[in-house]
C-alpha cells in the first residue's frame, strides 16, 4: 500500500507543479527502504525539493493512552531519529495524530521534549455528545508545557461535525471546513489534509483538478497547497496571542470500547514493555560489571521497533481486522 501510495505522489508531482504532499510514521518509510530502494531515493530528492514533507515524530501514529509512557518515549526517540539519520533536518515540528482515539495529558511535555513544537488532530470532533468550543488553542500539559494545537474542521458527513483527514475535495467539504471553524473572528487561515489515508492511495487526480478550480471560485475560501509546518508557523504568526488555553487530556467520548476489548494483545503489550525494561536495566548492569560485554544496542532497537509498531492505534486498541 506504501509503495502504491508513494510511487502515485510521484508521477503526480510531475503533472501538478504545486503540489505538496505530507507523509509521516518512520515505519512506513522503512518498509519502503528495504523492499524499494529505488522509490526511496526518489523520495529523498522530492522531500529535498520542499514538495515531500516528512512529519508526525512517532515511529508510528500510535495510540496515546493504553501505550505506556516508556513506550511513547521510545516511539518519538525511534521516529525522529529515523528521519534525522535519513533526511537531514528536513522533518516538520508536527506531531500529527489525526485518527488516534484520546491524548494523554502529559503529551505536551513528550512533545516539547522531543523537539516539536504542534499537534494536529481530528477525532476529539468525533464525541459522542460534548463538542469541544475551540479547534485551535494552546493544549497546556500537567507541567505547564505548551503546544499550539489545531483540530481540522473539514466536515465527513453533512450537517456533522465529526471531521475527516481523508477528504475529497467536493465544495461541500472545502467550503464546510470554513462553515464548520467556530473561531472565524480569530483566525482566517485553516488545514483541509485530503487523498486517501485509510488504506492508502493519496491524492488523486481529480482532487488536484478540483483543487486548481476551487482555490479561484467565486464566493470560496482561498486555497493554497503547502506543507502543514508552515500552516502552524503562519498560524501562530497570524493568531497565536489570540487563541485559548485548554487545561486537562483530549478525551475521545467515542470508541470506549477500544479500552477493553481484545485483552490479550493489552497483556501481550504490558508484558512485552517490561520484558525490555527488564532487558535494557539486566544489560546495562553486566556493561558495569563486566568491561568485556557490549550493550546489545542495535538488538534492543529492533526489539522497541516491533513494539512500537504493534502500538498502532488499530492494533493495540483491537479496532483491526484479525489477521492484525
């Protein structure tokens, strides 16, 4: 599916010259690395050109509650250390977790700690019953870290208010995501991500056609195609000193059930983390007793690789099929 998605963003690029595309999750990128180098190479001269933004800093978009803290830490060491090795400074300051089911509290300081500097999401839309006043704000963690936050408004149902990170381009969803923002006397400029996420594919054609057309209709927003660093960056220029502060988790009124069902891939998980706690601690003891034993670094790294993997916010949660 990667392959398939990327070799697509591609050949697109040549036919759409200001076409930008967004990619994150270090695994992916790895997949591609070893299975084709070739399309590799290719990506590192697109993300050198500017057009290939590279973003998200977990290994993989995992799930932020249920994955315990050691682990989220692995996840951004794992994931920014990848792109760094393999893309210079060229990944955008964005933890981008559109379709992970709840935040912990304690992830704005992860965020700051690791080197980023936003977050983006858009399934706190999705409650069940309370919507949340703002879409765009400065999320304040339990040490008082802050991280300007941005919920994408553009709307996968009419009349909801449940929004999409794979939309189509349609005039009703580009015109919705400006109808759906409740901050419009604060802030003026918004993030549409569009193309096919679940289940890969990308941009199409036709989007990017629609896109050429829509972004100079009469009475539409303005449309420009970019990458999503430089949306928080003007973002924060244009209305950072405006924007409220939200205290507390991101809490997700929907899909509750993904904190029960399938317990023993939980277990398998818990048992796992400290499997490699216990490891690493039992390792680095023998380095201090033993001048002539090595830490097995590069072991441990696969290891936490696999784990945090399976910490994907389909497959810890059990909300995946059950070849996962």
């Amino acid at each position: 599916k990667a392959a398939r998605t990327f070799h697509t963003v591609d050949h697109l690029m040549d036919a759409f010259p200001d076409y930008h595309f967004s990619q994150s999750q270090p695994q992916l990128y790895d997949f591609i690395r070893k299975d084709y180098p070739q399309l590799f190479e290719r990506i590192k001269e697109r993300v050198k050109e500017g057009r290939w933004e590279v973003l998200g800093g977990l290994w993989v978009e995992a799930d932020a509650n249920l994955t315990g803290a050691e682990s989220l830490v692995r996840q951004l060491l794992l994931g920014r250390g990848f792109f760094r090795e393999h893309f210079g400074e060229a990944e955008s300051p964005v933890l981008w977790l559109p379709d992970v089911f709840g935040y912990t509290w304690s992830l704005p300081q992860l965020i700051k700690q690791a080197g980023l500097e936003y977050f983006f999401t858009i399934k706190i839309g999705w409650n069940q019953y309370n919507r949340m006043p703002v879409e765009s704000f400065w999320w304040q963690g339990i040490d008082g870290t802050r991280v300007l936050t941005h919920f994408s408004t553009t709307p996968v149902l009419r009349g909801t208010h449940a929004a999409t990170y794979n939309a189509e381009v349609t005039p009703e969803q580009y015109v919705g995501t400006w109808r759906n923002f409740q901050q419009q006397e604060s802030q003026d400029i918004l993030l549409m991500a569009y193309g096919y996420g679940d289940g890969g594919g990308g941009p199409t054609r036709e989007m990017l056609e629609n896109l050429d057309f829509l972004k100079s209709a009469p009475s539409a927003p303005r449309a420009k195609l970019g990458r999503v660093g430089d949306f928080f960056k003007e973002m924060e220029r244009r209305s950072g000193s405006k924007l409220p502060t939200w205290k507390g988790e991101l809490y997700l009124e929907y899909h509750r059930g993904t904190y029960t069902t399938q317990a023993a891939l939980k277990r398998g998980n818990r048992k796992c983390e400290v499997a490699l706690h216990n490891l690493e601690f039992l390792a680095s003891w023998a380095c201090h007793l033993r001048c002539d034993y090595r830490f097995p670094a590069e072991k441990v790294k696969e290891l936490w690789q696999v784990i945090c993997l399976n910490q994907f916010h389909d497959i810890l949660p059990g909300s995946s099929i059950r070849q996962v």
